[in-house]
C-alpha cells in the first residue's frame, strides 16, 4: 500500500515537472518568436536627398525594435551625416524603423591654407575640399586656418564668422547676391555684391544692422535707386551712390 502511494506521488511530481518545463519551453519559444518577430528588418528614410548615402543605419540592422532608443538613433545619424539639420525618429511594429531627416545645406565656403570647407548657416563643416567647385559666396578670413585641422562635423565657432554668416542670410533674403566676404577683423565685415560693397560689423547689434539694410534695400527698390557702397557699422548707415 505505502509503495503504491510512493508510485503515485512520484508520477504526480513527473507529470508536474514534465508540465513545468513544457511551460518553460513554451515561454522560451514565444519569447524568441517575438524577439524575432521584432527584429529590425526594414529602415525607411523620408526626406533625404543628398546623394550621398546615409550614413549609420547599419548600426541598427537586426537589432529589437523595443531595444532601440529613438535618441540614440538621433545621436548616431546626426553624429555620423553633418549635412543634416535634425532627425525625427518613429517606430512602426513590427519591425520597422521610420527616419526623417531634415537636411542642413550649406551657405558659403570657407578658404584656409590649402583648401576649403563648406559652412552651414550656424558654423558647422559640411564638407572640405580641395578646390572650390560652387557657384556660391567665398568667405576669406584675415587669418588663415589650418584645412587638415577640421573635419566634417565639427564647426567654426569664431564670432567673427558666425556674424558673417548671419549677414550672409539676411542679405540674399533682401536679394543681394554675394560674391565674397572679407573678415578684416571684429570691426569690418566686407560683402561684395557685384560692383556694390557692403560693410557690416561685430561691435553693432546685428538686429539694428539687420533692420537698417532691410528698410534701405526696400527704400531703395520703391524709388527705383541703386547704390556704390552702404556702410552699416556706424550710428547712421553711410551710402555712397
């Protein structure tokens, strides 16, 4: 009678343990079904028109889509592409992963020693090269740069330039179309605009010198007026016709 009931239990604790680990594999199976079945396998890009490839994608190739952190996405793309401005992160289930990219073209071109590199609007490199091949506004500056010192990504913050790059905007949004810009120094910012020229500064608000070029420039196409030279740096803009 004991060993009967001892049989009994042993089967109980068999038919248990073989339940358990079933559930077990079960479990396991479902998991890595999932784990799986959320693997990355698809990267979608809107918005992106360089011509060049994006770069850093391949870093999330086969990763868990629920493992990966939109901002660490962010931080990749724009660490490893300096053409883009920002990045927009979106996942859509149940593997694929949504990038917009928003791009940052550059505005002029900087000379250094032996090369250029190509500037954002904000002072950041976009690319260098050897030779300058756009049609777009030269920047030269009183002190030249070393070119192999700076790389693509990285950015020119001198606020010399900076303020040149502001000026640079503001005036191709009045319809000055800007041929080169000469940094003298702090105090004299020089746009050449065909045969016009331009003097802007850094000891000046650039919003009062903003706001000066814009009423002249609107002044000027109401009368039907041209000018030689317009000088901002002072407390009364200066024109030369």
């Amino acid at each position: 009678m004991q060993q009967l009931v001892s049989s009994k239990k042993f089967l109980s604790f068999v038919k248990k343990t073989v339940v358990l680990f079933g559930a077990i594999f079960l479990a396991l199976v479902f998991l890595f079904g999932i784990y799986f079945l959320l693997q990355i396998k698809k990267i979608i890009v809107k918005e992106y028109t360089d011509s060049i490839p994006l770069r850093g994608l391949r870093s999330f190739a086969q990763k868990n889509l629920l493992l990966v952190s939109p901002d660490d996405v962010k931080k990749i793309i724009l660490t490893e592409n300096p053409t883009i401005r920002s990045v927009a992160v979106q996942k859509a289930f149940p593997n694929t992963l949504i990038i917009t990219v928003e791009s940052q073209p550059f505005i002029a071109i900087f000379e250094m020693n032996s090369g250029y590199v190509y500037l954002s609007e904000n002072g950041k490199i976009i690319q260098k090269s050897k030779e300058k091949k756009e049609d777009i506004p030269l920047i030269k500056y009183y002190q030249k740069m070393n070119y192999a010192s700076y790389n693509p990504g990285e950015s020119l913050e001198y606020n010399d330039i900076l303020t040149a790059l502001h000026f640079l905007k503001t005036a191709t949004e009045v319809g000055l179309q800007t041929d080169t810009v000469d940094i003298n120094g702090f105090d004299m910012l020089l746009f050449s605009v065909g045969d016009k020229k331009l003097f802007f500064t850094t000891e000046k608000k650039k919003e009062t010198q903003d706001y000066e070029l814009r009423q002249i420039i609107k002044q000027f196409k109401i009368e039907g007026r041209d000018f030689k030279s317009l000088d901002l740096r002072f407390e009364k803009p200066i024109i030369v016709f």
